[in-house]
C-alpha cells in the first residue's frame, strides 16, 4: 500500500509547473533570450510600412535599412524627401506607438538614387549634371 505525502500534489485540474507551456508564450521567450525583440518589432514596420505612413506616402517611399535605431527610409524624388522630412516627428510618434519607445530613434530620409556620371578612365572635373531626377 502506497502512502500519500501530504501536501505534495502529483496531479490535478489546476495549472502547475510540469503544464505545457503556449506556443506564443515560448516563442517570445525565445526572443527575449536571443535577443531578437527589436528586430523583429522592425521587421513588423518593414512589412506593414502602408499601414503605418498611409498608403499615399507609402507610395513615394520605402524603408530601406534598420541599423543601431536608426530607420533609413528612400524617397523616389526630392520633392517627397522634402516632404518626409516635414512629416518626420508624425511618422516618429506611429513608429513609437508600433514597436515601442526607444525603439526607432531616429529617421533617415534620402532621396533618390542617381546612376554615376563619372565613367571612364579619363573624366574632366566640374560641377557635372544637376538634380534631374525629381
């Protein structure tokens, strides 16, 4: 005959330590451990940037790169990186309330790129072609 220690509770309907664990719980458990909470907070606003900015904005401009809190977002003119750099505290504070405080720390706003002019062996210096592309 086998005796019951008393106090000890081998199994029961009520939630103990041995109970599987939710996968989404687990999985941002694996996050924090590793270290990845930031980057994939970031991936999120990569992915849902026209939910975020607009779909007008989104448009005329794309997130480029993610690299130590700083956003780097690509305007396709001049004239709409003009205008990402007024709306850059608005974008600021979406950003802040998507991924959290601290997250992003600063926005980076360039404008288009333009292919290079300068080919060949031999080149003359001078100011070169202007601003065309926007």
């Amino acid at each position: 005959m086998r005796r019951r220690q008393i106090g000890v509770q081998s199994s029961g309907s009520k939630p103990d330590r041995r109970d599987p664990l939710l996968l989404g719980d687990q999985m941002d458990r694996l996050m924090a451990d590793r270290g990845w909470k930031v980057d994939v907070a970031v991936g999120s606003v990569m992915g849902r940037w026209p939910q975020i900015v607009g779909q007008e904005v989104a448009q005329h401009c794309i997130p480029v790169t993610f690299e130590y809190g700083v956003l780097t977002v690509r305007a396709d003119s001049t004239a709409w990186a003009t205008q990402l750099k007024l709306l850059e505290s608005s974008i600021m504070e979406r950003l802040e309330g998507e991924v959290g405080k601290g997250t992003v720390t600063a926005l980076k706003i360039v404008g288009p790129s333009a292919p290079s002019w300068s080919k060949g062996f031999r080149r003359s210096s001078g100011p070169g072609p202007r601003d065309t592309y926007g």
